[in-house]
C-alpha cells in the first residue's frame, strides 16, 4: 500500500535513528516496560510516514522466529513438568562426591539443557537443585547461581534453536539445523562453538578448585511423568534438520502439540509464556527494519568500508568483540537484527564470504550478555534469587566469574574461525 512521507529521506534517516537510540536510552534504564518502548516506537515510525504499515508488520517482523519462540517456549514448561531434568540431574549427582566437580556437572547440565531450552527457564527449572547443594555444604550460593547463570546462557550458538539470534541467522541467510554443524564444506559454528563451552567450562572449574568438600545427596526417587515431551523435541528436530516444512510451522506446531500434552496445567503454561518479550520483539524487529530501510545500515556498512582496512581478519576482530562489548548492556536480540545486513554489505565491499562476519559477531552478541548481571534474562532471574537470599550483587565479584568465563568461550570461537574460514 501507499503511504504518505512528511520528511525528506535525510529526514527519515534522522529520524529512524533518533527513534532507534531513544528506545534503547530506555531500554538499558529499565524502568519502563521495554514491550511498551519498542511498540511506541515503532508506532512513531509508522505515524509520522517513515514507514509503511504493510512492510513493517509483513517484512519487517520475523513472525517465523517469534513462532519457533512460543512453540519451544510452550515445549520447555512441559519438559520441565515431565520432571526429566529433575531425575537426570539426581542421575549425574549420585555419581559425583568432590563438591567442584558436582558444581562443574551442573553447569555444564545447564549449558546441555540450554542447547534446546530458553536459558531463563534453564535457570527456574535448575536453581532449586543448585540452591539444595549449596545450602547442603554450607557455602556461597553466589557461586552456584551465577554459574547457573553464565553456563546456561554460553551455548547460544551451539544449535539454530539456542537462542534467537541463532535463528535469527538462520532465517536471514537459509540455514538449515545441520548447518550449523557442517556448513559450506567447513566445520560449521554449532561445533566449533562447542569446543568454546567446553574451554569456558574448564574455567569454571578452575575457579571452583578450592571447593574439596565431600557432597551427599538423599536418596530420593523421581518419577518421570512423562516421556512425551522429548519425544515432540526429537521430532521437531528431525524436521528443522530435514527441511521439508517452514520453521515457524514446525515452531507452531510443537506449541500447539505442548498444549494439548500439558492439557491439565494450560492455565500456567499460557500465563507462564513470557509476552512481553513477543511484543518486545514486534517493537524493535519494526524500528530495525526501518533503519535498514532508510539505508542507514548502509551508511554504517560503507563507513567501516572507508576507513581504509582492507584485512577481514581485522574487520572480523571487530565484529567478534564490538558485539561483546555492546551486548554486555544491549539486548542481543536487537543487535543481532541490526547487524546482519551490515555483515553482508562490508563482505560484499571486500569481496569475500558474510559468514566468518555472521558467525563472529552472533558468537560475541550471544555470550557477550553474561559479563554483566543485566546482560542477559538468566543473569537477572539468578541475581534477584541471590537478592530475595540477602545476598548483594558485588559488580566485580560477580565479573571476576563471568569475564574470564565468557572471554575464554569467544576467544576460542574467533580462534577457530580465523583458522577456518578465513
């Protein structure tokens, strides 16, 4: 449809970006509802004829990756009421004594988990188990549940279905679930980003090598009420890898099949669901658009191009710890959007493959949210149980785990996608 433009398109440029750095001013004070910021700012856009109604809610919202986040958030209540994380992490606890090594386990339970699960219902379905351990031995429950935290949220792009941003790429570019595995004759940033966990977790287990103390777990018997569940995720895998069938269909219907399992606690699983981060998403998926539209990314993209580096192994370094940074305090959702088609440009400029570009920044945005207690949902739900606790969240104590945790998960990552795809 037509629509009316009161503004030149230098105008619109200023305006689409002013509208984009007011939101996120707001988002990052987080003392207004961000669903409400991102709906008013896309509401101004349209308003003041930046941008069509048409093209913002049919191309610029990913409606396919909003489907695969309500089916597999709806998949992941019923999970957790099957109650088979609960009997495999008593499985693992039972065979391990040493009190760092039952901390390790668990985290790295939590990043296994968070390969398939949104890492805030990650942090809900682990934290009573990490709380009963820590209170059982008499030490810091600060140091379990900030490595619940960071070790859920360090696997973000492991598979397609980890995080957002994960198939937020894929989506842009065509990436099927095995893609991510071995993709263009190369290793694909699924397994070399595995190879990163598992340095991230040696970290972590270094930190914890003063705890020595024995653990003790009551035997206690937990009963799977269901296998059903993992059954839906197998299958739903089996169908992202094979193809045949739109994502968001195969999203929609894995919420739809969730419902009909958890029939008896529907209640809980339509007002447990996180809206206000579908809405959230409708906002700034429009705003990003926009500023793509106007060609500002564009105008981003050719100014890196002019700054006279011609290396992409420089353009790479950029990419990979730019994104870490920004994304300690910006929502890596967002900057994922906003950053893609600038990847694709500055390839195009050079004249080599977006991927290393992709996958570099995806890799730094993903992880880069855990050096911060506000970088990332899983922080902030494991920092406000220390809080309810009356423990008081120490910015250095708890950067003094996440950094070299999280530098030592990207560094391996850049490392590996240097040697090869550059």
């Amino acid at each position: 449809m037509e629509w009316y433009h009161l503004f030149s398109p230098t105008a619109e440029k200023l305006l689409a970006l002013s509208v984009l750095l007011i939101a996120f001013a707001f988002i990052l004070y987080r003392k207004i509802n961000i669903a409400h910021i991102s709906l008013v700012g896309a509401g101004l856009l349209i308003a003041l004829g930046v941008v069509a109604p048409d093209f913002a809610f049919l191309e610029g919202v990913e409606w396919e990756v909003l489907a695969i986040y309500w089916g597999y958030g709806m998949l992941a209540i019923t999970f957790r009421e099957s109650r088979l994380p609960a009997w495999i992490a008593l499985f693992l606890l039972r065979r391990v004594r040493k009190e760092k090594y039952v901390l390790l386990l668990l985290c790295a339970l939590a990043a296994a988990l968070s390969t398939f699960m949104a890492n805030p219902v990650v942090v809900i379905i682990l934290a009573p188990l990490f709380i009963e351990v820590a209170e059982r031995l008499k030490s810091s429950l600060f140091l379990y549940l900030v490595g619940l935290a960071i070790s859920s949220n360090v696997v973000t792009t492991v598979s397609m279905i980890a995080d957002p941003p994960a198939l937020i790429l894929a989506m842009k570019t065509g990436m099927k679930f095995l893609d991510f595995y071995w993709f263009q004759n190369r290793i694909g940033l699924g397994i070399l980003s595995m190879v990163g966990v598992v340095a991230a977790l040696l970290t972590l287990l270094f930190q914890f090598r003063g705890l020595n103390k024995r653990v003790h777990i009551e035997e206690e018997e937990v009963k799977i009420t269901s296998f059903v569940p993992l059954a839906i995720f197998i299958a739903s895998v089996v169908a992202l890898s094979l193809a045949y069938w739109n994502p968001g269909i195969i999203g929609l219907l894995v919420g739809v099949l969730s419902l009909l399992v958890g029939r008896q606690y529907v209640k809980s699983m339509v007002t447990e669901f996180d809206w206000n981060s579908i809405f959230f998403l409708i906002g700034i998926f429009i705003v990003i658009a926009t500023v793509e539209k106007v060609g500002l990314l564009k105008d981003f993209a050719g100014w890196l191009g002019s700054t006279g580096l011609k290396s992409p192994t420089i353009y790479l370094l950029i990419f990979v710890w730019l994104s870490v940074a920004l994304s300690s305090f910006i929502d890596n959702v967002p900057y994922t959007v906003l950053m893609i088609p600038v990847c694709t440009s500055l390839a195009q400029t050079l004249g080599v493959s977006p991927f290393p570009f992709y996958f570099g920044m995806l890799v730094g945005t993903g992880i880069g949210g855990n050096i911060t207690p506000v970088g990332a949902t899983a922080n902030v739900l494991a920092c406000g149980m220390l809080e309810k606790r009356g423990y008081k969240i120490e910015l250095g104590k708890y950067m003094a785990i996440s950094i070299p945790f999280s530098v030592v998960a990207v560094l391996v990552v850049h490392i590996l996608l240097q040697f090869f795809w550059l």
